[in-house]
C-alpha cells in the first residue's frame, strides 16, 4: 500500500470528503485506512466486569476507510504517490505532482 501509518491524507469519497487527518492505522489485508476525526461512528459499550473502573456507555470512534477514498495532501492538494529508487539502491515514494520525496 502507497499509505502508511502517519502520513496526512484528505478524504476524496464519501460522506466526509475534503476532511483531512493523520492515519492512525493501516490494514493492508483488507486494505483499509483508519484516519483521525474523519467518519467517526457511536459505538454502545457494555459495562466490563473483569475492570471495575470501565462503564457501560456510549464511544464515537473513528471507522476504518478504503484505501482508494483517499490521498495524500502535499500543500493542501491531493497527490498520487509512485515509487522512485535511488542511486544506492533505496526505494521511497515520490508525489507524482512535484516529483518530491513524502
């Protein structure tokens, strides 16, 4: 996958399209992103009764988001990401806007 764990990508699908955020986790497998304050969801919680401190109640979270509904941001524009090796031998992703480093 072209995103990776803390990289600042904004939402180009879907009901929170233009927010941006950090990525805060990456599924490869089922190839999701989690990205912080975009389409947060209330969970009910049941009360757990092995803790005593933890409460039954109500928990927005933040629901993970296909990969391919968003991008990264490179001055507040979304970028397509490549890949580009280096003269010793190391592969980095490239913006295909610029041609810069991410």
């Amino acid at each position: 996958m072209k995103i990776r764990k803390g990289d600042e990508v904004i939402v180009i699908a879907g009901k929170d399209k233009g927010a941006t955020g950090k990525v805060l986790r990456v599924d490869p497998r089922r190839e999701r992103v989690v990205v912080e304050g975009v389409n947060l969801i209330t969970k009910n919680i049941k009360a757990d009764q092995q803790r005593a401190g933890k409460e039954s109640g109500r928990v927005t979270v933040e629901a993970p988001l296909h990969v391919s509904n968003v991008a990264i941001v490179e001055d507040g524009k979304p970028v397509r990401v490549g890949y580009r090796i280096n003269e010793d031998g190391t592969k980095v992703r490239i913006s295909r806007r610029s041609g810069k480093e991410i």
